[in-house]
C-alpha cells in the first residue's frame, strides 16, 4: 500500500479489515473491475469494505454519491436527510420518482442501496443535521461526505468533522459551478472548510439552488468527483487530494484546481 493516508487507517479498522471483512466470491465477482487496478486491488477493496462513510444529504449531489459508494462496496453507509421527496427535486435526484413524492429521502436512498448491493449495510437517519445533533449522527465514522445546500449546515459539518477528527469531504453546486474538497482540519496545518469560507456564512438565509437554479447534469458531475474523492482517501491513492478544491465551470466545460491554505486564525481549526 502506498503512503497516503488512509481513512480506516487505525488498529480497529485494520483488523476489522483482514479478519471481519474477507470477501465473499460473490464479492469477489460484484468487485472484479476495482480488483485488477493496481491502485486498489484485494486489499483496497478490503479497506473500502471496512470504511463507515456518513453521507449528509441525499439530494441532488447524494443521488450520485450515494450509487456511487454502495456500487464501490463502502461496508456500511449512513444516510443524513430529514427532507421528503419534491417535484422540483426530480430534475437532478435520480434516486427518485415521480411516485415517490411526499416520502423521505434518507428511507427511499437506503431502500435503493438495499436493492444494489446486498454486502452494504445502509442506516437511514431521517433528521437535518443541526449543531444539537451534529456530533452524535457523524461519531464513530471514517469519513464524512456532505452534499447539503446550504452554507450553514455545510459549516456545523465541518467544525463537527474537526473536534471528531474525521476527515472531510465537501461538494456543492449552484447554476453551472460546482466545487468539492478533502478536509482534514484536525490534522496540524492542514485547512478546514470554514478556513476556506470563514465566517461569513454561519447564517442559516444564504441563497441555496432553490433560489440561484442549477444545472442537474452538473450536480450529477459534482457528486460522481465526490464520490472518487472519497473513495481515494479510503483506499489511499496518491496524491492525497487534502487541501485542494477542484472547480467546474459546467458552462465553459472546464476544470481547475487550487490548493487551499490553513487559516491560523480559523475558530474551528486554528
């Protein structure tokens, strides 16, 4: 394996890996085409059946991340989002139908998790994340995903995500810009998302894509990078992506990508 950091890169999680969690030959079968990578192999698919990955929100950014985790054989998921299922949401969140509006969204993504791949165990939790509850949904995780709309739950996420000592990844979308990021705030010298944002944003009135539309092919774009992030830091393919943002202009078709620096004066991390 090589150097980067891994998520369940811990004495528990390691032996829950060589001993807990051998694979099945259906396993085997469902996970071939990850196996003969040389970047994840056996083992790298053992450490992604390890992994307990908190995903927040299962809107439009979680309907990608969320078949995305389950199809790579994260060993258990757990789902974040007290929301129900609205017409508007349709254009962008294919994990839903139209004859699913009016239920909720963290029964119906784990219901569809269920149905694709049997080796996960899902837990729906069918609340919003608050700063009253934050610490007690996302405890005992190796990696947490937020994919909410908002920049004042995104913010509790994240300073949550750094007193728990779990890293990070964030991915947001707004029009035809979407953007995503490793955190590893609870690392010395390494940058939180409110270093990146600050404090202008704890209020919960910032505009969200209800309000500034969105391009749904985009979210599904953002939420598939998300997913890799993710699955990279479990697995620990080089180069840790910590510390970078990777920005899509979905208009232009392009990507860029800038590395973020630590703020010593941060309130969360500093």
């Amino acid at each position: 394996m090589n150097s980067t950091p891994r998520i369940a890169d811990t004495e528990a999680s390691a032996a829950q890996a060589d001993d807990g969690r051998a694979m099945t030959n259906e396993e085997l079968d469902r996970y071939a085409r990850h196996i003969v990578l040389p970047q994840v192999g056996g083992a790298g698919q053992q450490w992604l059946k390890a992994a307990r990955v908190a995903v927040v929100g299962a809107g439009g950014i979680g309907s990608a991340v969320i078949p995305a985790l389950a199809g790579a054989g994260i060993g258990k998921l757990t789902i974040i989002d007290g929301d129900t299922v609205d017409l508007s949401n349709l254009q962008r969140q294919p994990l839903y139908r139209s004859d699913q509006i009016g239920q909720g969204k963290a029964m119906l993504a784990a219901r569809f998790v269920n149905a694709l791949n049997p080796f996960v165990e899902v837990l729906p939790i069918a609340c919003r994340i608050d700063a009253s509850n934050a610490a007690d949904l996302l405890a005992d995780h190796d990696l947490i995903l937020d994919g909410t709309d908002n920049f004042a739950t995104r913010l509790i996420v994240s300073d949550t995500a750094v007193r728990l000592g779990i890293p990070l990844v964030s991915a947001a979308a707004a029009q035809f810009h979407g953007q995503i990021g490793l955190f590893r705030g609870h690392v010395a010298g390494a940058p939180c998302y409110r270093c990146f944002v600050g404090d202008a944003f704890d209020a919960d009135d910032c505009d969200t894509c209800a309000e500034q539309g969105v391009m749904g092919a985009l979210v599904g774009t953002v939420g598939q990078h998300a997913a890799l992030v993710a699955i990279r830091a479990i697995v620990g393919i080089e180069p840790d992506a910590a510390g970078k943002l990777f920005l899509f202009d979905g208009a232009a078709l392009e990507w860029r990508t800038m590395r973020l620096p630590a703020d010593s004066e941060c309130r969360a991390c500093g």
